[in-house]
C-alpha cells in the first residue's frame, strides 16, 4: 500500500523586514495526516490573502477551510499579526439570535505566552463575533504565569485552553497528537535561542514511515531542540541573511565578517548557519525560509525580467553555501507557495543515507555543557561540544551520510537535454531548470557524478558541482550542451 503523502506549503517566506513585492511573511501549512486537513505555523499579516492569491485550480490548491491547527514559534509581529483574520474566515458569521455555541473548538491554536491574551484581546477590542469556537493553548515555560480561562474573561467564542509546561529537560512532548488507522503524528516542542523567547516544533510520524518534520522559528542557534530533530526528513531552517561574493553580485559592499555579526546580534541566521544544523540533526531535506528582503524571490511580473537571473542566483548562492556546511547538497531556498514532498526515511534507496550510528547517537545524546556554542568564522558555521563531536571550522566529521565513491551521492542532479524539465526530484521539492541548458531533475542523480549538484543559471545552461557561475558544459543523459547567451546587467540588491 502505498504510503498517505505528506507535504508542506509555504504560504510567506519574508523576514520581518516584509512583506515584499515577491514574497509575504512567515507562514506555512503542513498536510502531515495525508487527508488535506492542514495545520499551520505561523500567520503573519496577509496569510489569509495567500490562500486568495495561490497559483492553481480545483484539488490543486490549498484552502483556509482545512485548517485545524496553528502552531506559533513566538510573539512577534510577522508572526502573528494574521491569526485574527484567518479565525474570522474559518470560524464564519454566527446565526442570527443563536445563543452561545456548545460545540468543540473548530481550530485550535498552540503557542508561547502571551498568546491566549493576544488573541483574546483583539477579538474583544474589535468586537468581532464570530460562529464556531476556538481554543488557545500555552506552552509555559518554569517562569511563565497562567493566563486565565475564568468566564469572567474569555471571549464568547473561546474555550478553555491547556497550560502546558515543558519538562525539565526543556522540551514539551507529547503536546498533541493526530491522524487516524493508517498513521498518527504526534507534536513536540522545545525552546531555541533568538531573541525574544521562541520555540521550534517537531511533527513526528507514527512507525512505518517514522517521516519527522521539524519547523524552527527565528534563531540563531537551535541547538538546544537538536534531541528532537535527529534524522528530520524534512527541516525548515531560518536564513535572514547571507554573504553575496563578487561573482554573483559585483556591487555588494559587506563582507562575512559583518554579516555575521550582525545577524547573530540580530537573532537570526546565515545560509551556512542553516547548514550546519542540518548536519548536526542529519536531517535528509532542507529548505530556507525567513529570506530577507534584500534577497527577492525571482520575477513574477513583465517589470522585474531584468532582475530575474540576479535574483535567481543570489538564491542558488544562498544554497550553495548552506551545501557546503551540510555536505548533502539538497538545501532549496523557500519562496512563496513552494510545496515540498516529505518522504520516508527508509525504504528509499535514492534518499536513504548511511546510517554511521545515527540511531546510537541518539540514544547517548546529552544536554550539552554550558559552554556548547555555534561558532561562525570566515562563513563557515559549526556545532562545537554537541554529542561530544567538534565539526570545526568548516564543519567536517559526524555525519558522512550520502556520500559514495562513484560521486552519486544526494545533490547531484542528472540533467536530461535542452528542454524544460518536470522536476520529479526528491528532497528539497521538485524544481523545474528552464535554461537552454534546463532539463528533467531526476531523483537527484548525475550521470557523470561530478560533484554537489549545485547549478548554473546565469550562462544559460552549464551544470557544475562546484557552483560554477559562468559557461558551462554541462553533460547529462540527452546529450551536451554550452551556454552561448548573454547574461543581463545586473542590477545591485545590496541597498
């Protein structure tokens, strides 16, 4: 039987500095139970006209209705300034002289505190009635008071919500559960590092499948939820900012260094930031989101052509440098309404990794000493002290999953001839190449096995391993190809 799909929408994919032209703020949904119900992580302002605004007809879009959960990493205002509006259309208009409703909550919202008061509040101030019932649900940390439930206070279409504190290790577990015969998915929580409190959350399958999707709010260092992350099939990291070499965008002025500082003094993370987490968990996908305004997605409309391949390869740089800390070649950055397939851990011979004691790693994991930090230097990030490993400065050792003596490894990517390809690739979402040298993206293979996957969009084709962003001679199975397009002025991003 083949097993239920599970995938993740990203509905906004902007930093706080959004929404932007090409992207909204943070918000995604999950279709974790195969059944098209959908939960929900973050809902920035403007969610509600994402659902609107979605590419597709029919089955192939997403809709606000399926909505039954909604999960928020911290209190932030591109974080939740949307949660009001997506409660007003899902919850309806109630009946004319009906009196209060009896029945159990439509949706149910989990979240840091502060949140029960947050939504309780607005609700009231705008003297917004609403239908069906909701609930709002806490996660507590040792320090955090209570809010109240009395009816004295809750909004007339609230129900009493659980206070729910995490354990001594950090973590909340077990915070709820779904599904049905075929699977269930369970939600865990744990606490990482920004600036203001903020939580990570990780949706685990039932055995089988064992699929595990782990969704982290703002940070720049998550390491203290890595316990619950180990082997995720699928992570979503941050990525506010990054360092743009020469030969991507001449015009950029910053250097790593200053990157850097400023955005761990920020809260937030860089690409290869991302990347050394994802080794550190050996997660099998992983895609960036929380892209920051300088970063644009690539044109949606007639005016921006001129900047499409810049933007394009600023993108593809940001996941270039994420590869390099990670080593598995599979970083996509996020833009807005990407749908990317969660896969099973095992049973796929092209996604599954050597193990080397993964699961023994696991179960010896402590909480690390005191003095366990992210280190960042020269743009190369790492985990010093986690499970007793030290990556080092470019992150090597620990893992060695998905890499193989005859360079097939995860990342590379077989490019099949000149036309423009389907995109049936696993792991980081399918991607469609629709240069002269674009072609069909199959299940992350290279013919010639000549590195990490990584491609070349600027010159018009040319696929290499080592992100060669000039003409290329790119040999996949539908035969060669060379670039012999002009590349356009580009256009600086770094204001």
């Amino acid at each position: 039987m083949a097993p239920l799909p599970m995938s993740v929408t990203f509905l906004g994919t902007s930093s706080g500095g959004g929404p932007s032209e090409s992207r909204n703020c943070s918000s995604l949904v999950a279709d974790v139970l195969g059944d098209g119900s959908l939960w929900m992580v973050d809902c920035a302002e403007g969610t509600l006209r994402q659902f609107a605004l979605q590419p597709g007809y029919g089955a192939d879009r997403i809709k606000v209705s399926k909505l039954s959960k909604m999960f928020i990493t911290h209190m932030h205002a591109d974080h939740v300034m949307g949660i009001i509006t997506v409660l007003r259309s899902l919850l309806g208009i109630p009946k004319p002289d009906a009196g209060p409703s009896q029945k159990p909550p439509r949706v149910e919202i989990y979240g840091p505190a502060g949140l029960r008061t947050f939504v309780r509040s607005i609700l009231k101030m705008t003297m917004t009635s609403v239908g069906d019932r909701y609930v709002v649900h806490e996660l507590l940390g040792p320090d955090d008071a209570v809010t109240p439930c009395s009816q004295e206070v809750v909004h007339s279409s609230e129900c009493e919500g659980r206070d729910i504190r995490c354990g001594e290790d950090g973590f909340w577990r077990d915070v709820v559960s779904g599904g049905a015969s075929k699977t269930t998915v369970t939600v865990d929580a744990g606490f990482i590092l920004h600036r203001d409190p903020c939580i990570g959350y990780v949706f685990r399958e039932s055995a089988p499948l064992s699929r595990k999707i782990v969704v982290l709010g703002d940070t720049y260092d998550p390491s203290a939820i890595a316990p619950l992350c180990l082997s995720a099939s699928l992570l979503v990291h941050e990525s506010t900012d990054a360092y743009m070499p020469p030969n991507v965008d001449p015009e950029a002025k910053r250097t790593v260094e200053t990157i850097n500082a400023k955005v761990v003094e920020r809260g937030h993370s860089t690409p290869t930031m991302a990347g050394a987490f994802a080794k550190l968990i050996e997660a099998r996908q992983l895609v960036m989101n929380h892209i920051g305004c300088r970063f644009p997605a690539p044109q949606l409309s007639h005016r921006q052509r001129n900047t499409k391949a810049l933007r394009e390869g600023v993108l593809k740089e940001m996941e270039r440098q994420a590869n390099e800390a990670w080593g598995l070649g599979r970083a996509q950055s996020a833009v807005d309404y990407l749908k990317v397939n969660v896969y099973a851990l095992r049973g796929d011979p092209e996604l599954e990794p050597e193990q080397d004691g993964a699961e023994e790693a696991a179960a010896s994991w402590r909480p690390p000493p005191t003095d366990h930090h992210l280190v960042v230097h020269n743009n190369r990030a790492s985990y010093r002290g986690h499970r007793g490993m030290d990556h080092g400065d470019r992150g090597a050792g620990g893992s060695r999953g998905y890499r193989r003596d005859d360079g097939r490894g995860a990342g590379g990517m077989d490019h099949r001839g000149r036309g423009r390809g389907d995109g049936r690739g696993y792991g980081a979402g399918s991607m469609d190449h629709r240069g002269r040298g674009g072609g069909d993206s199959r299940g992350y293979r290279r013919g010639d096995g000549r590195g990490a996957g990584s491609t070349d969009h600027r010159g018009g084709g040319g696929f290499r391993g080592d992100m060669d962003y000039g003409s290329g001679d790119g040999r996949g199975a539908g035969g060669d190809f060379a670039s012999d397009r002009t590349e356009p002025k580009r256009k600086r991003l770094d204001p």
